[in-house]
C-alpha cells in the first residue's frame, strides 16, 4: 500500500471544501426555512438536554422515536401495520411518493439469509401510513445507496457479500446486480452525470470500486447486470487511476478484488458513501477520515481527518448523507453516538446525540424529500451487541 502525500491530499482538500462554501443565493426546495437547510443549518445552537427518547437536540428541534426493532410499526393514528421492525437496522435512504409523501427504506445487518431491508411510508404530513418488507432471503445488509430512478442498493456486509436492487414500494422482489461484484460491499453512490457507481469496502485494507454499466436506457437506469468493474490507484498527489478488476465476482479460494490489483489504494475500513454536485464523499473509519473524489478531475482529497482537526467533535466516522445544499452530515459508530454536520472549510458540530447507548452505533441517516426532516436508527439501542433493540428516530423543526 502506498503511503499518501498529507500536503498534496490537503490541497485538494481545498478545492472539495470550496464547493461547500454557501451563499446567499442558494434556495431551498421549499420556502419555510426547512430544517435541512444552509439557513438553519449555519446557525445551528448547542444540544439542549435529552428529552423522553434519549435524544438530545438543538433548541426549537423535536426527536422522536418512530420504530422499535421486534416491534410491529404503528401508524400515526396509532393502530399497528403488520410489519415487524427488522433488528440491526443500518443503512438508509428517502424516497418521494407520487401523493407528495415519502418512503424511509432501511436495511437490516442480521446474518445468515436473515437481513434484508424494511419500509416506513409516511403522507405529504409526515404521518405514518404504512410499513413492509422490500428485500428477504439476504445476510448482513449494511449500508446502500438509492439510485437517481427511484430504486435502492443494498449492500451485503461479508466477504462474499453483493448488491441487491429493491423497490422501495415493495412492490417487486430485490435484484441480484450481478455487475457489482463480490466482496465486502458497504455502500454504494451513482453519479448520474458520468453514468458510474461508486462503492466502498469494509475491510481493514478496503478499497474504493467503480462500476459502468454496458448500457444506460432511455429513462436513465442503469444496466447493473453487466459491465466494467474497476479498482482505484491513487499516486502521491490525489490523482487517481482506474484499473479493471482481473475477477469481479471471486470464488471462496479465488483472490479477493482487494488484493487483485496490487498498486489498488486501501482504506481504513471503507463505509459510507454519498454522491453530490460532482464530488463522492466518502469515510473511513480506521483513520477518522472524510474523503472528497472529484468526478471531473479524478482527484481525492481529504475533507475532515480527526487527527489534525481544530474541533475534533467527530470520532468513529462511518454512514453519510449529504443535504441538498452542500452540508455533510456524517453518523458516527460508537464515541459519543451523534450525528455531526460537516460545514464549510471543516468546521463541525453536532445536530443530534443519542444518550446512554454506548453499545450502539448511528447508522442509516437519510433526508426526506422536502429537506424538512431527518432519519435513522441505533442499530442495538441500549443493550449489548446480541440483546438487540434497535431503534428507528426522527428529528425535525426549525429554528425558533
């Protein structure tokens, strides 16, 4: 493994904390001063003490829990679907429904062809309309990735572990995407501009992967079952290279696509993933680092790197989201269980702690369509690792 030039990394840094920078002429989807917007956002106070959830947020925002992990998902009218909330909820994303509403998919880490994925559908109002099974028969379902046309990339977390696409409806079973390979798949992002997939890898020495698909249809969704998978080669000053994989999809005596390409870059423990405006933000655990690859460019750089931070609030840097707007929000996998925002040139600070829960990590943070309300889950609550409960919450409000 190469070792990275930390000057050169930095000044491309730069360049990927410029995009961030917010101004007055950004705007918002909607009008109201949204909580999930630069104007809230960059004025975000101090946590204020945790309320009946264990949730502490900022004043003038409400957190609430919405789904108990063994626990049949009730509505918001308060009668129950017949939907049992998976264990080990991790990966998430949002979805818009066609009544103006929105779908919260999530996935389950349970192993052994017991993981999968779950729904929660809420109306145009945020109520809780309905729940349900989109993926079965899977194992170790981490994180993912929606697609731009509406469909969402579950990723198996084991050594063997591939990509499944669901309908966030439910309305259909999950795919196979044959195209993505066979490894430790944490999360995946698609730029729709270049008509690439971006993935990461949960291993010590992961690496960063990316897929192009042989055809791309008229209504923008890409092949997924056939394609060119290639592996990322970083030299000293961020510029990256890709290189095909020489096996895509491994047996179990087969070399793994990590050590196929011996000149590949490794990460630390490769995990969330988020495509924006033509940068792919991506974290690596092992070094508490925020990676920006620029699409265009074809270079990496460092966005956040808790070692040389000025305010080191983020620690145990794991899933991603980014909102509309520029602003990253990063979970974070044990410390002190928060979910931090990444602000212009590095600043940081938190917008939401869970407390008391210090065998548990953040996982599956997602914005709603209308950039109003905030998602995710504790993947074991309070209790240790095999006494589960995990435990789905939502934030929203604005600023008083």
């Amino acid at each position: 493994m190469k070792t990275l030039d930390r000057r050169n990394f930095l000044a491309n840094s730069l360049g990927a904390l410029g995009a961030l920078s917010l101004g007055p002429g950004l705007t918002s989807m909607v009008s109201a001063q949204p909580f999930l917007d630069y104007r809230t956002l960059k004025n975000l106070g101090p946590l204020q003490a945790a309320n009946d959830f264990g949730m502490r947020v900022p004043a003038g925002f409400t957190g609430q829990l919405i789904a108990t992990a063994g626990k049949k998902v009730r509505r918001s009218d308060g009668t129950e679907t017949a939907y049992k909330w998976h264990t080990f909820p991790d990966g998430g994303a949002c979805f818009p429904t066609d009544d103006g509403g929105w779908i919260y998919v999530s996935n389950s880490e349970l192993p052994f062809s017991t993981g999968g994925a779950g729904a929660i559908r809420f109306d145009r109002e945020g109520n809780i309309v309905d729940a349900y099974r989109i993926l079965e028969g899977t194992s170790s379902n981490c994180a993912g990735g929606p697609t731009p046309w509406g469909t969402w990339l579950s990723c198996e977390e084991y050594s063997g572990g591939r990509v499944f696409e669901c309908d966030p409806y439910g309305r259909s079973p999950g795919v196979l995407c044959e195209g993505l390979g066979k490894f430790k798949h944490e999360a995946a992002a698609v730029d729709p501009i270049h008509g690439h997939i971006y993935m990461t890898e949960d291993e010590l020495d992961g690496r960063f992967y990316r897929y192009t698909p042989d055809e791309i249809y008229s209504d923008g969704r890409m092949n997924l079952q056939k394609g060119l998978l290639e592996v990322a080669v970083v030299d000293n000053n961020g510029n990256v290279t890709w290189v095909e994989l020489e096996n895509p999809v491994p047996g179990l005596f087969q070399t793994p696509t990590r050590w196929q390409i011996k000149n590949s870059q490794a990460f630390e423990g490769g995990e969330g993933i988020w495509y924006h405006e033509g940068k792919v933000y991506i974290t690596s655990k092992g070094d508490n680092r925020v990676w920006s690859y620029s699409t265009d460019d074809h270079t990496l750089g460092i966005v956040y790197e808790k070692s040389i931070a000025k305010n080191k609030t983020l620690s145990g840097v794991d899933n991603v989201v980014v909102s509309k707007d520029g602003h990253i929000l990063v979970a974070e996998d044990g410390d002190d269980m928060q979910i931090v925002v990444l602000g212009p040139y590095g600043d940081s600070y938190p917008i939401v702690q869970l407390v008391d829960q210090n065998h548990s990590e953040i996982t599956g943070p997602a914005i709603n369509p209308l950039n109003n309300r905030l998602y995710f889950s504790s993947q074991r609550g309070p209790k240790p690792l095999f006494d589960s409960s995990g435990l789905t919450y939502q934030v929203s409000g604005q600023l008083i």
